[in-house]
C-alpha cells in the first residue's frame, strides 16, 4: 500500500507533468513559421524532395513527394508526426526528431510559398 506521503508526492508530480505537457502543446500552436527562415533550413530535405521522380528504396520502395506548394500546416504536422512516431518512416523520424517546433514551422512556410509560378529553384 502507498503511504499518504508517497501517493501526495506521485500526485503532485503527474499534476506538474501535466502542466509542463499543455504548455508544450499550446506552445507548438503558437509557433509562427517564416518561409526566409525556412530557405536556410531547407538542406535537411533537398536529398530526397528535390528530386523529380525520385523513390527511396528503404525500407520499402517509397515515392518521395515534391513539397512545393503543400500546405505549410500540413508539412508542419506530419513532420511533427514523424518526431514522435506516428509516421514511420525511419529517415524521416530521425530527421524530424532533430527539428524544433519552429523549425517544423519555417519548413512548412518556406514549402508553402514554392508554387508553379515561383521561379526555378532547385530547393523545391
């Protein structure tokens, strides 16, 4: 049986972890990206999203989108989806786990302002 000290101590501690939780949620909600700031993050995906027609082979045969022009809270949230392993592609969690909530943020902005008529530019 847990004693009143420990049971007091193990609520208090899920009660801080909660908060600590929500805060970091509603903070990832805030984060406003910016499609500058995205262009000097964009490396990360140019070896495999800019390439036409391009498949990755592991662990299956996987046709690699082109992003330009995809909704900037869509690129956002499925790289955020990668990051905690909802989506399994193990390349892209692995690059996922290393962005920051605004980093995710300035991808998809910089992503969502590459459209057919932007001009030539080999990082869409």
């Amino acid at each position: 049986m847990i004693s009143m000290k420990k049971h007091l101590i193990l609520t208090q501690l899920a009660v801080c972890a909660a908060l600590a939780l929500s805060g970091l949620s509603a903070h990832a909600q805030d984060v406003k990206g910016s499609a500058q700031a995205g262009q000097g993050k964009v490396w990360l995906c140019t070896g495999c999203h800019a390439i036409p027609d391009y498949r990755a082979d592991y662990p299956l045969i996987y046709r690699v989108p082109m992003l330009g022009g995809q909704n900037a809270a869509y690129i956002a949230n499925s790289l955020a989806a990668y990051k905690k392993g909802e989506r399994k592609h193990p390349t892209m969690r692995s690059i996922a786990a290393s962005l920051s909530d605004q980093d995710m943020a300035d991808l998809g902005e910089y992503y969502a302002a590459q459209t057919a008529s932007s001009p030539n530019n080999p990082l869409k």
